[in-house]
C-alpha cells in the first residue's frame, strides 16, 4: 500500500509544533535563573529647597540629595512653575541649582508653587538626567533700610532704600532718637510719641527721603538738645521706628519695625 504524503506533512508539522511548545515551556522555566535585576539603592534625587519672592525677581533654589556612593554633580537643565507657566533655565553656583524668574502679579495671591523640570549633570563621570516635580511654600522679601542720614538746623533727613514687592506707605514714626557712640553717649535728640509723617512708595526698588522738622511741636515729648551735631563726635546712631503698611491685592497688612543706622559724619558707615 503507498504511503500518504499529506499524513506523513502531518505528523511531521505535529511533531515539530510539540519540540517547540517543549522548548518554550522550558525557556520559561529557566528564564528566571538567567535575568539579572537591578535596581538603584539611594539615588540621588532633587527637591526645591527655596522659593524666594523679592522685589527683583523670583528665586528658586533647588537642593540635589546624594544620599549614597552615586554622585550627581549638576551641570544645567530647566524649571517650570505650573501655576503661573514660567519657564526658565537654570543657573549653576558653586554647585547650587538657582532658577531666577520675573516677578509677575499671579505670585502675590500664591502661598505655594508646583515647580518640575529636569536638570542635566554628570552621575559618576557619565551623562544623566533627573526629573522632578515638587510643591513647595514661597516666601515674600520686603527690605525697608536706612542708607543715608543728615541732621542740621534741626532738620533730620534719612534716605530709605526700600524693596517691597507691593505698594508700601510708611507712617509713623514712634520714639526715635539720635545719639552719638561713644562712652558715655549723648543724646542730640529723643522723642517720645509718634511723629505723623506719611510716605508713599511704589512696588519695586526705590529710594524715597523722609524730612523730620525735629522740635518741641512734634509732641510734647521731644527732647531736643542740639538741633546740629554735637561738636567733638563724629560717629552717631539713629533709632527709627516706623509702622509700613503693606497693599496686598487681598488686604493691608501693617507691621512695625525699628531702622537704626550708624554712621560717621562726613561719610562712612
């Protein structure tokens, strides 16, 4: 009897499926023993270690963890804030990560910030990347300073420096006074009481002059010994106490703060 070609085709197809079905299951069952995995242990991550919100401008200062023997040394990268949608590079400083963004309105209704991007360096010699993402708290910066004090005929003129990211009115002044360093000291004038003096200073870097007629009619407790400096001192101290008014979009806020500034007439500080 002739043997059939399409029974023989078919048991070998048969046969060849059952090796391969064989050699597959055999793969899965040893599979395991032949990967590897690796994880990292410790790697270093970054978080946002500041947000500061000053007159000049919005900084970000992030903060890179190494916790373990894989060193990320940062080499550039990027930043966004998601709330206000400011996108800026970074800057590298002796190694910290510093992303400087213009202040804008949004940020004054904020009391925190979602901030993500990624910053390129070099993990152990080689190139890496790290994402990150992170919510983080922003403090406002307002510096009011004293940068320059002249005193004569009675008149004390001091030149502020302030740095405020709102509209600030300066108003009043309590219990300033003007004294010389030395031992002892002397007083040149002492005041006891507010002083009503109203200044106005837009957001932003300013200077702006306050000029104090300094006599009994401030009040009926001004002391006023000299109305020029003291013949034979050179260096004085000025104690000025003063209420700012802060206008936020959401409210005033008013705080008290004592300025004091000493200097040497003619110049010096």
């Amino acid at each position: 009897m002739a043997t059939n070609p399409f029974k023989i085709t078919l048991l070998i197809s048969i046969l060849s499926i059952a090796i391969a079905l064989t050699l597959i299951w055999g793969t899965a069952q040893t599979a395991p023993n032949l990967i590897r995995y690796s994880t990292l242990s410790n790697d270093p991550y970054i978080k946002v270690e500041s947000i500061n919100v000053t007159a000049n401008g919005v900084y970000i200062r992030l903060a890179i963890i190494n916790n373990g023997a894989l060193a990320f040394t940062p080499t550039g990268g990027w930043v966004e804030v998601v709330e206000t949608g400011q996108v800026v590079n970074v800057t590298i400083i002796n190694g910290t990560v510093i992303a400087k963004l213009p202040l804008t309105p949004q940020w004054m209704g904020l009391a925190s910030v979602g901030v993500k991007g990624i910053v390129s360096g070099t993990l152990n010699g080689s190139r890496a990347y790290i994402a990150f993402f992170d919510v983080a708290p922003i403090h406002i910066i307002n510096t009011i300073g004293i940068t320059n004090v002249s005193y004569a005929d009675c008149v004390l003129n001091v030149t502020l420096s302030v740095n405020t990211v709102v509209p600030v009115v300066i108003r009043p002044i309590i219990n300033m006074s003007l004294f010389t360093v030395s031992t002892p000291g002397y007083y040149v004038f002492e005041t006891i009481g507010i002083v009503n003096i109203t200044v106005y200073a837009p957001a932003g870097s300013h200077n702006v002059t306050l000029m104090i007629r300094v006599s009994p009619v401030l009040g009926r407790y001004t002391y006023v010994y000299s109305c020029n400096y003291l013949s034979g001192f050179s260096k004085y101290t000025l104690w000025l106490p003063i209420g700012v008014t802060y206008m936020y979009p959401t409210g005033n806020i008013t705080s008290y703060t004592l300025l004091t500034k000493t200097f040497i007439v003619g110049g010096g500080s």
